[in-house]
C-alpha cells in the first residue's frame, strides 16, 4: 500500500518512473489481511535495505525478504498459484436445529470430517460462475483449478474455538473463496443439500452465501514453473521463503491472528452473517434470487475480499 511505496521512496529514492514497474502479486481488499504478498520492482540496492525500509514502515507492515529476478518479472504473470487460509469460529459450524449457537460450541470429529469431505468437493477443474459476481455461465475464465482445500484441527482463542481452512488454486476469482466457504457452512448448518455443489456449477443460477471477508489470508504465492527454469541457474535464487517461515508465523500470531479473534468478538461478523442465512433460498431460480439478493445484500458486514488474482 502507500506505506510501503513512502518507506522505498524514502530509504531507495525509487523515482516514480520506477514505480511503474512495480507489481503485486495478488490483491487483497477491506477486511483481508496478507502473510505472504509478493512485490516485483525495479530497486537500488543498497546495504541493510531490508532493515532501513522497515523502519519507515509501520509496525503491521514488514518487508521480510529480497531476491534477485530475471528481467522484466512481473510477480502477478509469473506466479503459478495462491494459498489462502481462512480463520473462522467453529460455531459457523453448528448444526441450526442440534446444535448450541453460540460461543462455548465445540467441533466434534464427525463434523470435521464432514466439513473436509464437503471442501474436498471443489478440487479440480469447476465452472465457479455462482461464485463470483463477475462471470456468466458461458465464460471460459470461469473455470478454475482448486489443488486442495481442507480445514484443519480446531484450537481455542480467547475462549472461542477457532478453526483454519486452507485452499490453494491457481487464480480466484473476486468473492469466489468466501462464498465457497459460504456454501459449505450453510450445507453443514443444515440449510441445503450437499447436491448443490455439483448444482452450482452447471448453467443454473444458484444463490450462493458470501461468507465474511474477516478472517480471510492471503498465506503464500507459488512460483513453480519459475523456480524450475531459473530457481537453479546460478544466477537467481528460487522464490521460496522457508528461511522467513519462523518470521511469518511469529508476524501472523503477532498481528493477524489477534486482529481476526479481537474483531470477531466485539464486532460479531460470523454471528450476524449466520443469522442471514435463513433468507437464502437454495432452490431458488434465478427469477427468484434477484429479491433475496436484494435483501442480503445489506448483510455483507464485510467489504470484497480482495482475491481477484486474474491477470487478464
């Protein structure tokens, strides 16, 4: 952000002709945080430029590595996929008719293992045209290719019980991860029929939940093709971050993870988002969406989530 663009103008005196090559790999919007956002520019070097930029950099924003590219990089074409997470409490999770709404719910094995079974769905190639505002039907660009997407154990915070789910797919499109998740909380909740998934990505116009933009991390971006062809060549490094791995997770329990719990808590987003979820219908025509859409359009708490990585 601009915080970053002062702090290299004023320790590299980076010109705004400069600047024009610079290039994010993956954007993120309001309410999105990032852990493993990957900068591509053209940069004087100078010693200790790590350290001298963080310093004119808030204490939420720090540069944690520097690697020399071929010419020309541009960060968002090259990368090969993104890995996001998304923190959520488990009572998103509570059945509506069995099970207790509210914070002292915990996530039992069997509902664990459903939710994985539910997320394991979308691995592979889909028409994901439900999942965003931006496609039609029809569209090739559409289609996107999930590699894995899996919620992990559950862990408590702050007496709330929290779980991550992770997803990795070559580009996403905008909203299209938190109404993946939107769709599988609503079908564990007892909302809808687990056959919607494999509804959603025919023609049909389904109505599909945006779950909220909290909790929502970009955690790393993937080079592969990259680090195969020059990762080795002597002359560049591969784009892999293992020795930052430590700071990464020390920057995420630091800030982040307290951000979303703190948050969440005072501001309730899951709570209020779930309490929309009744006026959803999942049978809905398309005819029939345009009303309710209306009417939990004003119960996204939550601004865009950011994850529009496509590079057209």
């Amino acid at each position: 952000g601009a915080s970053c663009l002062e702090a290299l103008v004023i320790t590299c005196s980076i010109s705004f002709i400069i600047m024009s090559f610079l290039f994010l790999c993956a954007r993120t919007d309001k309410g999105v945080s990032a852990a493993g956002q990957i900068v591509s520019l053209k940069v004087r070097l100078i010693d200790d430029v790590l350290e001298k930029i963080n310093n004119h950099l808030p204490s939420h924003i720090r540069i944690l590595g520097l690697k020399r590219v071929t010419g020309g990089f541009n960060s968002k074409n090259k990368c090969d996929a993104r890995t996001y997470s998304y923190m959520l409490p488990t009572f998103a999770f509570a059945h509506k008719d069995h099970d207790v709404q509210e914070e002292t719910y915990r996530l039992n094995k069997e509902t664990l293992e459903k939710v994985n079974k539910l997320l394991a769905c979308y691995k592979g190639t889909h028409n994901f045209h439900n999942f965003t505002s931006q496609k039609g039907p029809k569209d090739p660009s559409a289609k996107r290719y999930i590699m894995e997407m899996y919620c992990g154990e559950p862990f408590v915070r702050e007496n709330v019980e929290f779980a991550v789910i992770q997803v990795k797919g070559q580009s996403f499109m905008m909203h299209q991860i938190r109404k993946m998740i939107g769709l599988v909380i609503a079908i564990v909740k007892g909302y809808a029929e687990e056959s919607i998934i494999a509804r959603s990505w025919e023609e049909e116009k389904v109505d599909v939940p945006k779950a909220p933009g909290l909790g929502l991390v970009l955690e790393r971006v993937h080079f592969e093709k990259y680090n195969r062809r020059f990762g080795n060549d002597g002359l560049h490094e591969p784009l892999e971050w293992k020795e930052e791995e430590e700071k990464i997770a020390v920057f995420k329990e630091q800030y982040i993870y307290p951000t979303i719990i703190n948050t969440e808590r005072e501001e309730k987003s899951m709570m209020n988002w779930l309490s929309t979820l009744s006026i959803h219908d999942f049978n809905s025509s398309a005819v029939g969406m345009q009303t309710n859409n209306k009417t939990s359009k004003n119960s996204d708490f939550e601004g865009s989530d950011g994850c529009d990585d496509d590079s057209e």
